[in-house]
C-alpha cells in the first residue's frame, strides 16, 4: 500500500462520514432555523421549544435514511474487507 492509496482511502472514508451524517445534520439545522424564525417572530423564548422537535426530527431522519445510509457504508467497507490482504502488504 502506498501514499496514494492512503490518500484514496482516506477521502473516501471522509466522503462516507459525510454522506452517513448529512440527512440527520440538514434535518436538525433546517428544523432549529425555522423554530429559531417562530421564536423571533413570537417572541417565546422557551429552550424546550427548540430542543426537543430537533431530537424528534433527527430520530425521524435516522430512521428513515437508515437503509440508505447502511447501504453506502456498505459499499465502502465491503472492498475493504475483500480486499484486505492487498491493503497489508
């Protein structure tokens, strides 16, 4: 294995953290911006009211994005696996 190698597989496993975290990250962040818009608007400033629908929306996210997050680790770690004796040496 050289550097380029490192390199490839290094980016590739920063692309997949990316894309495993992006749905539940978006979610929460486009969830706590239009909360943050009501509050300002109504001026309730209570903290439950935007804590507790972001961990709502976020377990909705997890949920529904699961076999499609599942499914893009997969497909990074799988060659990792099966090739694994190439990787070693």
């Amino acid at each position: 294995m050289n550097l380029d190698d490192i390199i490839v597989l290094s980016r590739d496993a920063m692309l997949v953290t990316l894309l495993t975290s992006a749905p539940m990250l978006l979610s929460g962040m486009l969830v706590g911006l239009v909360i943050s818009v009501f509050q300002s608007v109504t001026q309730i400033q209570e903290i439950t009211l935007s804590f507790v629908p972001k961990i709502v929306v976020v377990m909705v996210a997890f949920v529904v994005f699961l076999p499609w997050m599942v499914s893009v680790l997969l497909n990074f770690v799988e060659p990792l696996f099966g090739g694994f004796d190439k990787l070693v040496r």
